[in-house]
C-alpha cells in the first residue's frame, strides 16, 4: 500500500471511493453538503451509530462511491479504528485503487492516528504463495493537519512495523527457519540503523546457553542467537525486549496432537513483536536504549532430541529439570532473559511469548495475559495498551504456585504440575530474571487469528509490536 499525505479540503479528483467519517450524525469529507441530503433520506439505513457503514454514489451513475463511517457521538480510538478498517474492506470489495480518507473535525492526534493505523492494518495481506492471487495495490490519500501530521506518520511506522511482524509469522516454517529470522532482523537494523549481532551454534555453546541448545538440539536446522541494539539515549539505562522464537515446535518427544501442529510456525510472534518494535524505535529515533534478544531454534523429535527427566544446565549455571520437552519455550528464554541482563546488562527486561494454551484458556484470544514483579513496569504497561489498542490483563507472581516448579533433582523443573499453568510458566522464566524489574507477556492467543476480522485476516495478527513500542517510548528522554 501507500499513503499520501493531504490537507483537508484538496483537490480528491481521481479517487475511486471516498471514506467519509460520521460522527454524531454529521458526515465529514468532500461534499458535505450533498452527503447531508443524501443521508436525510437514508436514516432508516443508516443512522451515523458506531460500527454502521454504507456505501451509496455521490452522484446518480458516477464513478465516484462514497463510504459513510458510522462513529458514534465521541469516537474513541477504538472505534475509530474498527470503523476505519470496515471501511476499509468495503473499499476493496469495490475494487478501489484510490481511496480518499477523510478525517472529522475535531480529530485530535491520537484519534488522527488510530484512523491510519487501521488504514494500513485492514489493507493488509499475505499472498505471497496463491498464484495469481495477489490484491493490487492501493494508494489512500490521507487527510490530516499540522497539528495532527506527526501522529499520523508514527501511526503509520507502527502499522507497518506490525504487519512485517505478521509476514514473519505468516511465512512457513520451512522458509522462516532459525538462520532466515536472523537474515530478517539484520535487514531491520541495516534499513533502521540499529545493530544486530548474530551468534551461531558455536558461539552458544561457548556462551554455555545449554537450555537453549537442548531444546535446538533436535532439529537439523541450527539455531540463531540475535541480539539486536539501539542506542538513542547514550549513557542512559537499557531496557531489554526478550522475544521467543521457535520458528517450529512439535513438541518433541511429548508430542503435540496434529491438529496443534499446524499453525506451529507461529511460535516465534514473540520474536516477530521483538524485531518489529525495535525496528520501529529505531525509525522513530525514540531517546531510549534498547536491546532485543531471540534465542531462535526448532523444537523437533529426532535421535539427538532432549527427553522429559533431562536434567540440563543453562547460562545462569542452574540446573534445569526437563518434566515436558512441549515446555521449550521456556528453556529458551531462561537463556535469553539471562543475557539480556547477564551479557547486556538490561536495567529492566520484558519477555514476550507464546507460551502457553493455558493463557488462552484463561483469557480467550483477544487479550494478553501478562505478569510483572515490579509496579513501575505494569503501570507502564497498562498505559502502553491503552495507546496501542491492545489489551492485557494482569495475573499473579504468586509464590505459593512459584513452589509448583521446585524440583526434587535440580534447581527447578520447566512444568509446575496440574492447574495455573501461564502463571507457573511465567514464574519459571522469572526465577531467571536474578531479581532484574521483570515482566512477562504471553501472547499465545492474540498472536493469531482462526477467522478474518476487519483489522487482520486469518493467520498473524503483529500482537505486541505496538504495544513494546509504546511501551519503550515511556522510558524517552525527555
């Protein structure tokens, strides 16, 4: 896609459909003033409220279509957005190949965004293996003023950030393998200007990152340590983002139903999130320092496959019992979590995860399940969603569950037993944290979508990228 930036009231000959905000019952955009004659005779259709769309011609047998927006009396950014991206779809089922998207009076930045972030996240797809398939490209001129045009282009970076992170995830796992998620996030940092360094199977196991490598160890593929670094605030203090990234997961010898195994390329959103957010940071030039750690490998079943009662160690030198290989992603991380903090010296970490089923069980798949030891960090977090349109909610670091993990052999054991499964399994990745103002997110099911929706189609969804951003743009230099 492409945006273009416009003044409100230019010249919008050439369009093919034009996206028309109503917000408490007045239509806004070209020819306002035959939109209000229009809709008088269409109330019984459509009555401005938010979530109505219409479509209908300016004029009897032009070429120009129209697309009321219905917004309600004070649209939030949320409606915006849902509003937006519906149009959005109408326009592409028209077959538009220019659309112009008019903005309300009264449009703040925030709202002026949400507006464009939909534009760009419902106009996404992924064609890129259906033979001649593939939607043309659409250019959207975009209404905004002076006061809102900065917003608009961060909203813009954002979007886009979140739909690289869907095309990582999108692609199968015999393309987005260990190696080409590196090759990928060293793309990002040569285009954004940020520093990526790569590690190869070697060099991990010079580091001593045994946990990771039990779980790569099965899979022919090796495995990838990236570790990305943008500096904006010299001298300031690092905030770690630590993304999981099996690019596969079959369970190993605790095998996963095939059914289960079908979408597993998209284990490694959490390092999609990672990469894209820092991606967007560093086009952003945000006054934050950051680094990203992805410990990327396939948990596959082979001969060389790790087993439940392994005792492994890992790079914080404690000792690992393995009660369920299907619990990978936590070994990987354990490693990660402990380098961002151990070898980069992060002030503050945030891991992002699809960990477990257990969070979707519990939260259902709109909503992150999320966990911090530290009040701070949550607050931010929660302010973070809000901007980003995300939504979280907050679970325990109970320590009764944390003693789920103790293990009769070794220093802890990567499943807690029977019952609170996203807490025990957070927990364990916080036990790696050496005390580190820590919080986990675990994004297993907004990470992917079962069915279409208006914002996304089914598959990736770029959960979290947003959301870190927002997040890492709190701690700025001000």
């Amino acid at each position: 896609m492409n945006l273009i930036w416009e003044k409100a009231g230019a010249e919008h000959s050439g369009c093919d459909v034009v996206i028309c905000p109503v917000v408490g019952g007045k239509a806004f955009g070209p020819g306002r003033a035959e939109l209000a004659l229009r809709l008088a005779g269409r109330r019984q259709l459509f009555s401005g409220k938010a979530g109505e769309t219409i479509s209908l011609p300016l004029e009897e047998g032009g070429n120009l279509d129209y697309i009321l927006v219905g917004l309600g009396e004070q649209p939030s950014p949320e409606q915006i957005r849902a509003g937006y991206a519906a149009a959005v779809k109408k326009a592409k089922k028209l077959k538009a190949s220019s659309v112009w998207a008019a903005a309300a009076e009264g449009f703040g930045p925030e709202q002026a965004g949400a507006a464009v972030e939909a534009l760009v996240l419902a106009d996404y797809s992924f064609c890129k293996y259906r033979s001649g398939e593939k939607e043309p490209a659409c250019v959207y001129h975009v209404e905004t003023s002076a006061g809102n045009e900065d917003a608009c282009r961060e909203a813009e970076t954002l979007a886009l950030a979140a739909c690289a992170a869907r095309d990582m995830v999108n692609e199968p796992s015999n393309v987005m393998t260990p190696a080409r998620l590196a090759e990928y996030a060293s793309e990002c940092g040569r285009r954004g200007g940020f520093e990526v360094e790569v590690l190869r199977q070697p060099e991990i196991e010079a580091l001593g990152m045994e946990a990771f490598l039990a779980v790569a160890r099965g899979s022919a593929k090796e495995p990838r340590l990236i570790v990305m670094r943008y500096r904006g605030n010299p001298g300031g203090e690092t905030l770690g983002l630590v993304g999981k990234g099996l690019t596969y997961d079959s369970g190993g010898y605790s095998l996963k139903p095939s059914d289960s195994m079908a979408t597993m390329q998209s284990d490694m959103a959490g390092a999609a999130a990672v990469i894209a957010a820092m991606s967007a940071a560093a086009q952003r030039g945000l006054k934050v320092n950051l680094t990203g750690v992805v410990a990327a490998c396939e948990n596959a079943l082979s001969g060389c496959a790790y087993h439940p009662g392994d005792v492994i160690s890992s790079y914080s030198g404690k000792f690992i019992e393995v009660a369920n290989t299907d619990a990978e992603g936590r070994l990987t991380l354990a490693d990660a979590v402990s380098y961002a903090i151990r070898g980069e010296y992060a002030a503050r970490v945030v891991d992002i995860a699809t960990l477990t089923g257990a969070a979707i069980v519990a939260l259902g798949s709109e909503i992150i399940a999320a966990m911090a030891d530290d009040e701070g960090l949550w607050e931010r977090a929660q302010r973070a969603a809000v901007q980003a349109g995300e939504k979280i909610w907050r679970m325990p670091c109970d320590e009764e569950l944390a003693k789920k993990n103790k293990s009769e052999v070794a220093h802890i054991k990567n499943v807690g037993g029977k019952g609170a499964g996203m807490i025990t399994g957070g927990l364990f990745i916080r036990d790696f944290a050496d005390g580190t103002p820590w919080m986990h997110l675990d994004i297993a099911g907004p990470s992917w979508a079962d069915k279409a929706s208006d914002l996304c189609p089914k598959g990736g969804t770029g959960c979290g990228v947003r959301l870190l951003y927002r997040l890492a743009q709190s701690f700025e230099k001000r």
